[in-house]
C-alpha cells in the first residue's frame, strides 16, 4: 500500500519502485477495515484510474511548481503524479 504525502489518497502496488509502480486492485475487506479503523476520508484510487494518461486540462487547477515538475519528470499517468518520487 502507498499513500500521498500530502492528501489521504492511497493505492495498492505490486512493486513499488520509484518510477515504476503497477498498481493492483486493493481488497474490497481491507478498504472498509481501514476506512473505518484509520480515516473514514481515505480516498482509494483503482488501477484503472491510476493508469489514465493526464490531459493537459486535467492539470487546470494545479500550480506553476507542480506543472514544472511534472513536465521535468516526465509524468505521463494520474499514478505517475500522485504517488511520485519529486514530493
């Protein structure tokens, strides 16, 4: 399990390499153990999500910094972005 730095979004991975995460689904029973247990708003992001290519409007509402660093990382999924190595 990985989880942003910054917010309480997380995500299952089968390896968890800087760079090269593959992402898995999470067990439905340990979402609702965790939720309920360590924060009711974790917000779990599926594979299917994780592994979207970013659209340029997609990165609308982020900063200058963020842009910059996304453009110089090369960062080409939501997956990418969110669980990356920059942070």
């Amino acid at each position: 399990m990985i989880v942003n730095s910054t917010y309480l979004i997380f995500a299952c991975v089968e390896k968890n390499r800087c760079f090269d995460l593959k992402f898995i689904d999470f067990p439905v029973e340990l979402i609702s153990q965790l939720k309920a247990e360590v924060n009711s708003s974790l917000i779990l992001l599926n594979p299917k999500e994780l592994n979207k290519k970013v659209e340029v409007s997609d990165l609308e509402l982020l900063g200058d910094t963020e842009i910059k660093q996304i453009n110089y990382w090369k960062s080409k999924t939501l997956g990418e972005i969110v669980f990356n190595c920059f942070d």
